[in-house]
C-alpha cells in the first residue's frame, strides 16, 4: 500500500453578522459560485443543508471540470458544518465551516482537509490555495454584510 500524507489548511476572517446567518450562507451549497471561483454549477436545495444531506458540485481547475458529490457529515447550528467528497485524484476532500461570536462580530474559519493525499501539494499549489481563498472569505463577508444592510 502506497503512502499517503495529511493536508489541511485554514483560513478565517472577522464578519459583521450574526452566527446564524454566516452559517446559513455558507453551509447553502447554492451560494458557493458566489464565493468560490472554482465552484461553477450547484445540483442541491436553495437552502441549508442538514446532516445526511447530498449535493453535487460541478468545479473547474487548471485540469479541467470535476464533479464532485458531497455529503454533509455534521451540523451544530450557529457554529459548524461539515461536509465531504471523495475524489480520485487526491482522496477525500473535507470542507469545515467553523463560526463564533467574539466582542468585535463573528470568526468564521473555512479549513479545507485532505486526510489521505497522493503526496504534498507543491509550494505553488499551496500559495494557489491560500490566494483563492482569501479571495472566497472576502467574497463572503461582503455577501453576508451586505444581506444585513
């Protein structure tokens, strides 16, 4: 049996809105192609999903389209979601959506986790990663902000 290597990455930001509504946004796979450059076409409700719950993600990389069916494996609303693919080309994809209220708004931090990949990502995938995802967490704090203006 090959080896395989752990990867996780996190990235988080500072919102201006309530838990709940953070969490709705982000864990309602509709409003992905709204943040996710990558995400291009969602096959889900318009709403929320719960536990147990699947969904289809259409997704365009250097590489080409992938499709990608998640599985929602837990929700603690206002806090947590969590949902997970599997894919070919580098094993299990695990999406984590962590929120808490702090004095100044509320935290959300976006982890992305691959628990068995092929090898490490190369230095320049990682800059990739962390780039695009910076861009995704600014898209949903003006998104989010914005809903409650």
């Amino acid at each position: 049996m090959s080896e395989t290597v752990r990867f996780e990455r996190s990235h988080d930001i500072l919102i201006h809105a309530p838990a709940g509504d953070i969490l709705d946004y982000v864990s309602n796979p509709n409003s992905w192609p709204e943040w996710i450059a990558a995400s291009q076409h969602i096959e889900s409700p318009d709403r929320p999903l719960e536990v147990g719950e699947t969904f289809r993600e259409r997704w365009y990389t250097r590489r080409g389209e992938v499709i990608l069916d998640w599985k929602v494996t837990e929700r603690r609303h206002p806090n947590l979601w969590v949902a997970e693919a599997d894919t070919g080309f580098i094993g299990k994809i695990i999406a984590r959506y962590d929120v808490d209220e702090t004095e100044d708004g509320c935290h959300y931090t976006r982890t992305i986790i691959n628990p068995a990949r092929p090898k490490m990502p190369t230095e320049q995938m990682i800059r990739a990663h962390d780039d695009e995802a910076e861009v995704s967490l600014r898209n949903i704090k003006n998104n989010v902000e914005k809903r409650r203006s």
